[in-house]
C-alpha cells in the first residue's frame, strides 16, 4: 500500500470573494477557480455588488471564516474605492488561511 492510498483524501475548501466587475478582476477570480479545480480544491466564488457596504462586506468576510468547510478565504483586490482594504485585512483568523490580494 503506497503513501497516497494509506492517507485519507482531504478536500479543501476555499471561498473567493469576489466585489464589483472588473474585468482584470474577474479574470483573476476564473483563473484561481480554474486553478484551485485542477488541485482538487473545491472553490465557491462569493460576488457582491459594487456597491456593497463595508459592513455587510465584513460579514460575508466572517461568515465565511467561520465556515467548517472553508479552509481559506480570498479577497479579490482592489476593493472599489468606498472600502477600506485594511479593515478587511484586519479580518483574518487565526483558524483560516486568508488572503487579501
């Protein structure tokens, strides 16, 4: 019995979140789903309105972080102009890989 059938399979989740349309954005977003697919990485893109607040973004941002099945939270960069990026970087845990970027 080799390593990789004595190892449970573990399947990861990540959560992108994903603000606005912008094209650079939304190409980034397909490319890290794309990426995480081929990984065996089951990957959920979370879109919200351009015009979201930064308090319902916060707590999207900590739903998500509290999820069982979430392993590691993206937030897609930059942010529309109205959000503080450094409040929702702030939002990390210790139990959750997160990632503003």
């Amino acid at each position: 019995m080799g390593l990789r059938s004595a190892a449970p399979r573990v399947l990861a989740g990540l959560a992108v979140v994903l603000v606005g349309e912008r094209p650079d954005s939304c190409l980034y977003v397909s490319r890290k789903q794309e990426a995480a697919e081929r990984a065996g990485i089951a990957c959920e893109v979370h879109r919200l309105a351009q015009d979201v607040s930064q308090e319902a973004l916060c707590a999207k941002v900590a739903s998500l972080c509290a999820d069982s099945a979430v392993d590691g939270v993206i937030v897609q960069l930059p942010l529309p102009k109205h959000l503080d990026e450094e409040v929702i970087g702030a939002l990390s845990t210790g139990n959750r890989d997160f990632l503003a970027g």
